[in-house]
C-alpha cells in the first residue's frame, strides 16, 4: 500500500526536475529574443528573485492547504501552476509574459514539500533518511538530464525545450491524477490548521518551540548550495581557465556524485551514526572539499576531491528527517512548507551576497569565495550541536 505512492512521488519528483532542467540552457536565449536590452543578466536574476519570493509566501501556505485538504490536491494544483509557466514560456512574445509565467510557477510550486510531507506520512521516522535521500536523489537525476535534453531540442528550435517541458509536466500532472491517492490521515482531520494567511504560517514558525534554530539551519545550508551555481563557473574559468566543456563535465561530475550519495548512503549513515553526527559529518566532508577547491591550483584536484563531496550530500536528508520529529503528523505539511520558505528566502538573498564576495576576491584570489561557504558550514554545524534533544 504504502510502496506505489511512494514510486508515484519519485517518478513525479523526477519528471518536474526534468522540466525545470529543460528550460535552463535555452532561458537566456528566450530572454534575448523578447528583451530590448543587450545585457540580460539582471533579467535573469528578477526572474528568478521572482519566482523564489513567491515560493517564499506561497509554500508555507500551500503546506497549510496540503494538511487541511490533502496532499494530492496541492500536487495537482503545483503540477498545473508548473505547465501553464511553461505554455507562457513557450508562447512569450514580451517580457510580462515571462515574469508572469514564473510568477505563477512561484505562487504554485510546492511539489517537494508536499513529497516530503508525503514521505512523512508513509514512513515510520526510521526509514525517512533514506527515503528522503531518494527523493533528492529522482531530482537530481532529473536535473542531469533535463538540461541535456534541452541543449539537444533548442538546437533545432528556440521554444521547443518549453513546449516539451509543458507536455512533460501536463504528463507528469496526468499519472498524479490517476495513480496517487491522498493517503489516510485522520490526526490532521481533526487537529486544527493555521489560518490560511500567508504570512501566519511563517509566524508561527518563528514563534514554535524549537523550531526556528531547524529553520536557520535549513536557511544556512541552502545558502551554502546557492553559492555553486553563482561563482563555480566564474571561479573555474579564472583559476583554471576551463572553458565552457570543462566547467559543464566538472558541474555534472558534482551533481552526479552529489545523487548518488544521496540515493544510497544517507539511510546506513543514519543508522550507524545518527542524524546529528551525519549531518555534521556531511558538513565535515564539504568543509575538506571547500577548502581543497580554495588552494587548488591544478584543476584535477577537483574531480579527485568529487567522492568528498558526494559524502557531503548525506548531511541534507538527515536534517530533513531530523525536521520532521519536530512536529505532530497534522503538521508536516506546514513544516515542508516553511522549510521550503526557507530554501527560497536563501536563493533570493544567497546569489547577491556571493556574487558580490566573488568581484572583491576575484584578482587577487578567486578561491578564497569558498572560505564563505565552509564558515557558512562551520555555523550550520553549531547550531547542529546547540539543537536540543528530540525525542
């Protein structure tokens, strides 16, 4: 009973990170064609600041919604907001059309919340880690080849990547619709839900016991992750001179070593070690591989240093695990809905901070960037060892 939503969640969780990773090496060409300005790397950054503040409002409500009406509805309504974005994107002849596509991607994205919320539902606390590592383990998978995809269909037409991404996801909306049921959850009937408010969600969050050094701690560490997609690019072409072949097999090397970990090592990890001690040693391996990337002259150390890294991707789904002993079952869908907020509220705040870090370190030293993201780690890891037990 439990095993065929749960395969239903990844298969979903897969399909939507390939039709977000569809439309990204072909986004900026997109934004060229329909803006009258020359340099549209601001656009692309209100674009997304855009999509991310909406997220940031909008999931702690629809993780409200998802534990007063179920799961499967607030699904649904993710996976429609997701294809009518990408149907704006494939048709935009004007900027508004753009940024009123992801406008609505934003106000309606909450496919992993609701997953996790899901995972929470159908799995003794145990087996979470594992199952959590899963499910970030289908979105990488589906974030490796979504791009590749892409590249091969903008080859032969502009808004073919978005109209793919649009029947992609309308079919990923399709099979939510027939093969997953809303699993039983009589404690969430009966137990009260926050108002639906936007901002009461976040504010209760704030005020729970416990709760909000979980919120930082998520905050922190999706920080940290913003910083690879802001400056390893820039970084690699500085230090190493990688051009655009190297920096894109250095990027999917990471991201590959990244699932895999995630897919199969946080379950025994959290077995053997516990989910703090493999939250801090998943912040330990990152912090050794930070600081090798720092010092390295040689752009092999980097792909040596990648199994380092993969071990640093175990540390993600412990903590989610962690989360989800810290509130009752009628509130998990509320929690993934903060703690969405709270990834989102780093991805608008993140970029500028570390692209801003990066032009005053780039002369001089272009790796020491990546001494922010271990002290980032090092403060994660403190308020990992400050958290209060949790039965």
């Amino acid at each position: 009973m439990q095993n065929k939503p749960l395969t239903v969640i990844f298969i979903t969780i897969l399909l939507d990170a390939m039709g977000i990773g569809l439309i990204f090496p072909i986004l900026p060409t997109l934004l060229q064609s329909v803006s009258p300005q020359a340099d549209i790397a601001p656009l692309l950054g209100l674009l997304a600041a855009l999509f991310a503040l909406m997220q940031f409002f909008c999931a702690p409500l629809l993780g409200v919604l998802a534990d007063r009406f179920g799961r499967r509805p607030v699904l649904l309504l993710s996976l429609a907001g997701a294809s009518i974005n990408y149907l704006f994107l494939a048709g935009a002849d004007s900027l508004w059309m753009l940024f009123l596509g992801r406008a609505i991607a934003g106000l309606t994205a909450a496919n992993m919340p609701v997953a996790a919320a899901l995972i929470s539902d159908l799995s003794p606390a145990a087996e979470r880690p594992r199952l959590f590592g899963r499910l970030n383990a289908m979105f990488g998978i589906g974030f490796i080849l979504g791009p590749m995809l892409g590249g091969l269909l903008g080859d032969h037409a502009l808004r073919l990547p978005f109209l793919a991404a649009a029947l992609l996801t309308g079919g990923n909306l399709l099979l939510a619709m027939v093969l997953l049921p809303s699993p039983p959850r009589p404690a969430a009937m009966k137990a009260p839900s926050p108002p639906l408010n936007p901002l009461a969600p976040l504010r209760q969050a704030l005020l729970a016991k416990g709760l909000l050094p979980l919120i930082a701690i998520f905050f922190i560490f999706s920080a940290t992750g913003e910083a690879y997609g802001v400056c390893w690019a820039l970084w690699g072409h500085d230090t190493f001179h990688w051009n655009g072949f190297w920096i894109g097999l250095s990027l999917g090397c990471f991201g590959l070593c990244q699932t895999l970990a995630q897919m199969f090592l946080p379950g025994p990890a959290v077995r053997l070690l516990g989910e703090r001690a493999t939250i801090l040693l998943g912040s330990a391996c990152f912090c050794l591989a930070l600081l090798v990337m720092a010092l390295a002259r040689q752009g092999w150390l980097i792909f040596a240093i990648m199994p380092l890294f993969s071990l640093g991707g175990i540390g993600t789904p412990a903590l989610q695990a962690l989360a989800t002993r810290q509130v009752d079952d009628a509130r998990q869908g509320w929690l993934q809905g903060v703690m969405a907020a709270a990834i989102s509220l780093a991805a608008i705040l993140a970029p500028a901070g570390f692209s801003g870090l990066y032009l005053l370190v780039q002369a001089q030293w272009p790796g020491a960037v990546w001494l922010s993201v271990i002290f980032l780690h090092l403060l994660g890891a403190l308020l990992v060892l400050r958290l209060p037990p949790i039965g």
